[in-house]
C-alpha cells in the first residue's frame, strides 16, 4: 500500500485525512477532525495563545499517533489563516516540528483559494457557466469564480468567522449598532468581490466548506 496523510491545520478545525492512493481508487482509510479554536483569544492581536498552542500540539501529537498506527509513507500538513498571520507563527510551525514530527507548511490565501477549487471541482461538475465557489472558515473566507475548464478570479478575505466574532460581538446578544458596524465592514471589505460578480454574473453557488453543512 502506499499511505498518504493530509493534515489541514484550519483556525478552528484541524482536519485528517488518511488516504490509500496505491490503487486506480482512492480509498478512505481514516477521517477525522477536531474542533481547536486556534484562532480564539488571540486572532484580533495577530497572535496564538499559549493554550491554543496546547490544544493544537496535543491535537497534532494524536493525529502522529494514528498516521504511525497506520504506517503512513507520507504528510502532507498545511497551515492557513491563523498561523499565516500570527506573530509567532512560524515559532508554533517549528515546535510542531520538533514535538510531533511533523513538517508544516503555511499557505498563502491564494493557495487556500486554489485547492478549494480543485477540491470542488473533483467532487462534482461544474459546468460550463460562471459559479462562484465560497469557503468560509474561522480565519479567511475565500471565493472563487470559475467554471469547469478555468479560474477566471480568486481571492481570500480575512473576514472569517472568529476574526468577525472578536472584532464585531461586543454585546450578547449581539447589538443592532455592532450588526450595522459589522454590514458596513463587510461592504468595504468586499467591494472587489462586488465589482467581480457584477463582470461575471455567476449563476450558481457552491459551499465548500463544513458552514454549509450545518446551514443545510
């Protein structure tokens, strides 16, 4: 068998997947996630605490432990918004190193942004029409416009979930004037993807990410 093991290092969610790629199919061999909140109490400040990094080590020590269970050949471990953005990122990289054995790279949002679109476009047909895809995540939310054959525009927004929680829950339940800050936020940071979708005026939108899932 050859094993493969992708780590995807989100800022709520650390993901695992371990895959067996040895065949003409790809064969799930174990899927797991955790729920880590890398981001919280420090992702407004650009930082991550001293207890998410906790979280994090423990949750990457268990994800070491089923990989070498399952006597992977190769890791494949990502970082993104959190860790890219945060000040002592690259320290946290190099520990995780050191304690886990795990090598981790930092993607850039446009990277993000470009394997959400192979991802998509693997598990199911695009077509041939303009579709925006969008994946909202605890750090960034990126969109994409394309179709089945091309990529005409992509971008990541740092305007995920917790980044917004810290920035604009001020009050709980949330007030009218944090919501009315937060829309008007959110239309200035947003005002690229605005003037692209009134070039490409997509048909469709497809969610990729586990917002939607819970949404539907």
């Amino acid at each position: 068998m050859d094993k493969v093991a992708v780590i995807d290092i989100g800022t709520n969610t650390f993901h695992l997947l371990i895959v067996d790629v040895s065949g003409a199919e790809r064969k799930i061999i174990h899927k797991e996630k955790i729920a880590v909140k890398l981001g919280e109490g420090g992702i407004s400040v650009g930082k991550i605490t001293d207890a998410a990094q906790e979280r994090a080590l423990q949750t990457l020590s268990h994800f070491k432990n089923k990989i070498d269970s399952e006597k992977v050949d190769r890791i494949f471990a990502s970082a993104t918004s959190a860790m890219r953005n945060a000040s002592n990122g690259k320290d946290i990289i190099r520990k995780i190193d050191q304690v886990c054995g795990i090598k981790v790279k930092i993607i850039s949002g446009i990277e993000e942004a470009q394997f959400i679109q192979k991802g998509v476009k693997k598990a199911i047909k695009i077509g041939s029409k303009p579709t925006l895809v969008m994946d909202i995540g605890g750090g960034s939310v990126e969109f994409i416009l394309c179709n089945e054959k091309e990529i005409f525009w992509l971008e990541s927004f740092e305007i995920g979930a917790q980044r917004l929680l810290d920035k604009f829950h001020k009050h709980d339940p949330i007030s009218k004037e944090d919501i009315e800050n937060l829309y008007q936020y959110l239309e200035k940071e947003l005002s690229p993807l605005t003037a692209q979708l009134e070039e490409w005026q997509p048909h469709s939108l497809i969610g990729s990410s586990g917002t939607f899932d819970t949404l539907v």
